[in-house]
C-alpha cells in the first residue's frame, strides 16, 4: 500500500491509499486540500493508516509517523474526554473516609461536594453537576432529594459528623456555643421564617436561627434550628440536652458569650451541673464588688489576672491587658471626637440621653443643655485593659481565660458556613427542606474542617478555600489506543500547589 496526491480540476489535490495486491485498489480517502501544510498532513495521515493496517502502529514511534501519530490521536479528543475530577479526588475522598459514604444516597456526595466547590442556589447547583461532572439531574431531582434526606437520613448524618470530631478530639472536655441568623429572600413569615433580629442586618426579611455547637478547634458538635424571633439567650439549654441525650457524652465546661446566658440560664447550668465559663459584665456587678476590682486593677501588669469569690459557688477572673487597654482607648477617644462634633453642632437634645454607646457620656445641665459629662469619661477610663470572666469550675485562671479565648472557632465557623459555603439567603419555604439545606451546610463543614486539620499537619501553606478552587482545574482525560476499544484515563499535568494537594491524598 501507498499513499497518492490526486490533482482535481478545481485545483485541490486528493489524499488517497491505494492497495495494489490485488489491482488497483483505492482502500481510503483521506481528503482534499489546497494548501501544501494541510496536504502534507494528509499524507501523514495516510502513511499512519498502512502504519496501523500492518500493526506497526505505537502511540509515539520513534519513526517518520510521529506527528502524524500526534496529530490522530488529537484529533480524537473532545470536550467530553476532558473532565473535572479535582472534587471527587479531594473531597470525594474526604466524604468517604469521614464515613458519610454510609448514608445510600449517591447526590449527597454531589450536593455536598457542589456546596463546598461551586456553592449556589439548587438550579445552579444542576448546571454545574451537568457542566462539570457530566450528570443530568433536574432542580426538581435536587428538591425531592432534600425532603428524603431530612426525613430519613438527618439523624444518621450529624452522628457521622459528631463521631468524626469525637475521633479527632477523642474527648470531648470544652464545647463552645453561639448563634447566627439566616435570612430568605422573601417577605412572607411562617411558622419558623420569622423577622427578628438579624446579625446580617436584614431587618425586613424573615429568617431562622441557628444554633451551633462545637468542640475546641471548632470541630462540629451538633446544632440546632430555632424561629426566627426566639430569644437567643433561650436556645444553649435545648441544643446542649438534646445533643447530649443523642450521643451521652458527659457534662463538658460550656464557654459562652456573656449576651447567650441570662442569670436564669446560668442558674440552670449550675442545676444541671453543667460547668460554664462566661463573659462577665464587670459593669453590671455590686458597687462593692466594682470597688474592689477598680482597687486590686491598679497593681495589675500586663498579663495578669486576680480572682475572687462570689455566691453560688462561682469565681470572678479580671484579667489586664496593656493591648486591650490600647484598644479600649484608642475606641473611646474616637468615640468621644465624633460626640464632641455632635455637641458643638447643636443638634442633639434630652432625647439622646441614653446608655447607648458613647451617650452614655452625655448629661443635661440649666436649662435643658445637652453636654458631655468628663467625670463619667475619667471613671470610664479606669477599666480601660479590663476583662472578666464569670464561671463556676475549679480551672486555674490561665485554663478559664485559653478556653474562653477559643470562643472565636464558633464564630469562624458561622463565617465559613455564610462565606465560603454560602449558606444563606436561603430561597426554600418548606421547613423540611430548610432542615435538609441547613445539614448540607453542615456536611461540608465538617469536610472543610477535616481538609483544613490535613492541610496544617502536613504543614501545607493552603487555606481549605484555595484547596477548593484548585480541585476545580484539576482534570482526567479519557482516550482510546489504537486496535484497543478500552477506553483508558490519565490525570493531566497540574502545577505545584495541585501537585501537593492531591498527594496529601493519594
């Protein structure tokens, strides 16, 4: 066999391989072209294909076929050989060794995964499924889903999550808890979209409170879903007993926001021998008791703390700090300025009288003559680096003020789940699908966590946030080899940073 170039009339020239074994026999006609690059690649063509009819064929012979070879096999490849696989390789993995891979419910892992690499609303959830993992599944497949999942799955799933973090943590000594709102893109209320305050500043549309557990490192613990007009300082109790009835294990120190637990909890805590550590409102105590921390305060370097008594079994820890002292300064004298200008202006009168911030600092003096009263500024300033610390364990004070200081992983959490997640606005009204939106959110924190623990102790310099956008151009090819019809997959060159991701799993 050879290959022929054919002149046509119309001044083209015709690749053909003509087999003369047996006659004069065209065997394949490569095509026709005009300019002489695209002839000789025809030609190249043509001389691969008695190549592979005599099964001389590689993939890259070291012979005169290579670009012609090259050439083939790129031509075989389309956008549908080419695809995502970066989630799957990391959080797929993730997913699995966590256990969630438990729950028979394969779009979990999709929706799940979607959340933490492409989080969007359902509908844009289905494109990207479609785009990128080539799976067609409808928003409506997506909705369906959600009400099987909370109503089946919901329970077996946050144990999966809490089992993780009690195998990270292997005891559960600290827990830390907080609440956030979660606002919708609606107007109407219901039973549980209530409009109430919001931490987002979405005063006008309805929401849901949540309410998050979790231990120290900000691994999840539990959590749980309130109205959206509950009272905040209500709902520790209720997610505390109702995850510790579900999993038993034990009565650890709670930390707390002093605006979460009211006197009435805190008495309730110490009834059901919960050790608590708080915020304490120094300012809110006994005129005795400020006396006393305002004259023990001046001996007090940076760093250090006294500690005293108080009823019920409980102690007050005041710790100083020359930063905080700083800070506290530094806001007020900022503060202060902005009151003066506002003082001098004329504008303000009696009604702005009030406890509310640097008001507070404003007097009425002759006749109705609103002025900033400087000895309440002097008497302010004295508690500049203070801060206390109510609770009712026996921790040295240096334990109660570290464990408070973690207080900022519930905190952290929230900013995850609203940020990276994007867990709210939400656009669902059924409540069973807000449940199911809201254990989705809490899924992928809880891989989030596992990537971010991976991350730091292979001290790789990645946030989980940047892990998740490089997964999104790591990709496979697949590709068929000649005279083989089995189609083979190779994972395509990433760059470094790919590089130590996917070896810290593989």
């Amino acid at each position: 066999m050879f290959v022929r170039k054919k002149p046509n009339p119309s001044g083209s020239v015709s690749v053909q391989v003509i087999d003369k074994a047996s006659g004069y026999r065209v065997v394949k006609t490569l095509g026709a072209a005009r300019d002489p690059q695209d002839v000789q690649r025809l030609v190249e063509l043509g001389r691969l294909f008695i190549a592979r009819r005599s099964r001389q064929y590689s993939l890259f012979p070291a012979d005169e076929h290579d670009n012609a070879a090259v050439l083939d096999f790129v031509q075989t490849l389309g956008n549908a050989s080419i695809r995502t696989v970066g989630p799957e390789l990391i959080f797929g993995r993730l997913f699995d060794e966590i256990g969630f891979a438990v729950i028979p419910e394969p779009l979990l892992r999709d929706i799940v995964i979607a959340r933490l690499v492409y989080p969007a609303s359902k509908l844009k959830t289905a494109d990207y499924l479609f785009r990128y993992r080539g799976k067609t599944i409808s928003a409506q497949s997506i909705y369906r889903f959600l009400d099987r999942l909370n109503q089946r799955y919901s329970r077996q799933a946050q144990e999966v999550a809490y089992r993780h973090s009690r195998t990270i943590l292997r005891q559960i000594q600290v827990v830390f808890y907080d609440m956030t709102s979660l606002y919708f893109e609606t107007e109407d209320e219901d039973d549980l979209r209530k409009i109430g305050f919001s931490k987002d500043g979405k005063f006008q549309n309805p929401q849901i409170l949540l309410g998050l557990l979790v231990g120290e490192g900000g691994y999840p613990i539990g959590y749980d879903i309130f109205e959206g007009n509950a009272f905040e300082g209500k709902t520790l109790l209720p997610v505390l007993r109702g995850i510790q009835d579900r999993y038993g294990f034990g009565e650890p120190v709670v930390v707390a926001d002093a605006a979460m637990l009211s006197q009435e909890n805190l008495d309730a805590l110490d009834t059901e021998r919960y050790p608590f550590i708080v915020a304490a409102r120094l300012r809110n105590e006994s005129q005795a008791v400020q006396e006393a921390i305002l004259q023990r305060r001046t001996g007090l370097a940076d760093g250090q703390c006294i500690e005293m008594p108080l009823e019920k079994d409980r102690r007050l820890i005041v710790a100083y700090s020359d930063k905080r002292a700083r800070k506290d300064a530094h806001n007020r004298r900022r503060g202060l300025a902005k009151l003066r200008k506002r003082v001098g202006s004329g504008r303000l009168t009696k009604g702005h009288v009030n406890q509310r911030g640097y008001n507070r600092f404003l007097k009425l003096t002759g006749e109705v003559v609103v002025e900033i009263d400087e000895s309440r500024v002097d008497q302010a300033a004295c508690w500049d680096g203070v801060k206390g610390y109510l609770t009712n364990t026996d921790l040295p004070p240096t334990d109660i003020i570290g464990n408070y200081g973690q207080l900022w992983q519930v905190e952290k959490a929230f900013r995850i789940s609203k940020t990276d997640l994007r867990i709210r606005p939400m656009y669902h009204r059924r409540r069973r699908r807000i449940e199911a939106h809201v254990l989705v959110a809490f899924i992928a924190y809880t891989l989030y966590k596992e990537l971010e623990r991976r991350l730091t102790s292979a001290q790789i310099p990645i946030s989980p946030q940047r892990a998740a956008e490089l997964t999104q151009t790591m990709y496979e090819m697949t590709y068929h080899l000649p005279n083989d019809p089995q189609p083979r997959q190779t994972l395509l060159q990433m760059d470094d940073d790919q590089q130590r991701l996917y070896d810290l799993f593989r």
